[in-house]
C-alpha cells in the first residue's frame, strides 16, 4: 500500500512515481488490495493476465484496473496524472490550463481536459448539513463591462443585475464546512429551498438585507440581518464577513489564475473553491491522499472525518 505521507513535494511524487507499472500498482493496491474484483458483475478473485490485465471467471469481461476511474481509456501517462493530481492539489488558488501543460510537457489542450477530469472529483455532497452559526449569501461572476469598448457595454449591470453576471449562493458554516451553488435567481422561491435543505434545523442564519430571506420559516430558525446599504457590517455577533471571505477566495481564483472562466463551466470551478475552501487545513499530502482516492473511487473514510 502507498504511504501517501511521504508525498510533500512534486520531487517526492515523481521520483516514487518512476514508472507506468508503478503507477497502475498503486491503483490495483488501493483500489482492491490482494482481492481483485470485476468492475463488471462485482465477482471477486480475479486472476491476471499474461499482459497485465484481468479476466473475470464469472462474466469472462477482461478489464484494466483503470476501468471505472478517471484514468479509463487514457492515452496520457499515469506519471502526469498523478504529478497533475499533486499540483492541483497544493497550488492553494488552482493551477491554470498553460500552466499545468508547461509543468508536466503537455499540449495546452490535454492540460485543459485533464483539469476539467479532476474537476469532476470536487462534486459536492448533497447530503451535507450546515448547523449552528450559518452565514448566507450571494455573489455575481463576470460581467466586467469596464474591461469592453463603450460601445459593447450593456447597461444597469451594476449591483445584483443578472444581465451579463451569473449568480452563486453560498452557505457557511462558521469555523466549517461551505455550499455554493450556482443558480438562475436570487429571489425566495429559489434560495429558501436550498437553505432547508442544506442548513439543519434549529441553526441561527445570518444574511443581508435582501429581501428574499425575508420568508424564512422563523419556526425553524433563527434569522440575523446585517444592512449592508447603510453601511453596517458587523453588528454585534451579526456578520456576513465569513461568507464574505470565501467569496474574496473564489474571485482571486477566478481573476488571478484563470482570468476568464463560462458559465457553462461554472459550476465546476465553484465545486473547486469550496473543495480548496473545506480541505484548508489538510497538508498537500493529504488532499493528494484524498484526491487519489476519488479518483479511483474509493472513500477514504478517515479523511472525510479530518474534512469534515
């Protein structure tokens, strides 16, 4: 098994890393151990191949132990799979497509689809439950109408107008876990369902002025308002500045690393933000550890407790 521990530097990753048949030992032993089992119809004790594959005594399927990964039908080298993985995972602001094609000697374009892939990891858990102190919030992407011509600048973008920006709600947890969606409106028949269904019970939510989260249910919890039009953002225990901050980390993410990013793709670089955001106190090596597994499919239980 991979002592993922000793992986504190990019050095560490490659020089254990060394091999193609060292890096499909590492998938085999994390994901099955000694006990091979089918992707196929879940027998086990497969046996292997003369070539290195596996064929399975029930279906007769041979498989690859990439089948069901992220790796599956790969043209790309494992060995810049996992230095990717690592890279991605210890650049605190995310690493950019041109970057990551000079740091691992890929064309640009596979650099852009190998991000998108492991992007896919970062999906967020539906079941998670925020509880106690929980902020609320909505921030706007894109729409930067100083950097166009005059003559290309639509009007009334400025504040929460949607014309040209993409909303995203988010949820934190204070001293936790964060949720950011993004979403079509800001109003109540939008937001209020997220908010039951993300924010336990009983909890205190604290958000700005905005009328939408004027309809929460008051027998469920708690609602804090700060007015951020007069100028008030800490009133006593009432605040917005956690959410505030993860929306500071997001927008550098976005402005200093990849510059320009579509809606379409949104979603999936939000999904990055709140993983960088959740795992912020686990060491590269461990959100290497982490992401390794997902990858492969596998949950590491003990570090879902240390992010959780």
């Amino acid at each position: 098994m991979v002592n993922f521990s000793k992986f504190n530097s990019l050095y560490s990753v490659a020089a254990y890393f060394n091999t193609e048949s060292k890096c499909r030992q590492a998938i085999i032993d994390s994901r099955w151990g000694d006990d091979v089992v089918c992707p196929y119809c879940g027998q086990h004790h497969c046996h292997k191949r003369g070539d290195g594959r596996f064929c399975c005594p029930k279906c007769n399927n041979n498989f690859s132990e990439k089948v069901g990964t992220i790796f599956e039908n790969t043209k790309i080298p494992l060995r810049k799979w996992f230095m990717a993985m690592y890279l991605i995972s210890s650049h605190k602001k995310g690493v950019s497509s041109h970057q990551l094609s000079r740091d691992i000697d890929v064309t640009q374009k596979t650099a852009w689809f190998i991000l998108q892939k492991i992007r896919t990891l970062f999906a967020q858990d539906d079941t998670v439950a925020l509880r106690g102190d929980v902020e609320c919030d909505e921030a706007y992407i894109g729409g930067k109408e100083k950097n166009k011509h005059e003559w290309k600048r639509t009007k009334g973008t400025q504040g929460r107008s949607t014309k040209t920006k993409t909303p995203v709600f988010g949820m934190v947890q204070r001293g936790g876990k964060v949720v950011a969606l993004k979403c079509d409106k800001t109003d109540g028949a939008t937001l209020l369902p997220i908010i039951s269904q993300f924010v336990a019970e009983g909890s205190s939510i604290y958000t700005d002025e905005l009328t939408a989260y004027n309809g929460l249910d008051a027998t469920k919890y708690t609602h804090k308002v700060v007015n951020h039009g007069r100028n008030e953002y800490v009133k006593g225990g009432n605040f917005t500045n956690t959410i505030e901050g993860f929306w500071a980390m997001l927008k550098r993410m976005i402005e200093g690393i990849y510059h320009s990013i579509s809606s379409k793709y949104l979603q999936r670089y939000v999904d990055e933000a709140v993983y960088r955001y959740n795992t912020r106190k686990l060491s590269g090596s461990d959100c290497f550890k982490d992401m390794f597994a997902a990858s492969i499919g596998v949950v590491d239980y003990e570090m879902v407790k240390q992010i959780a």
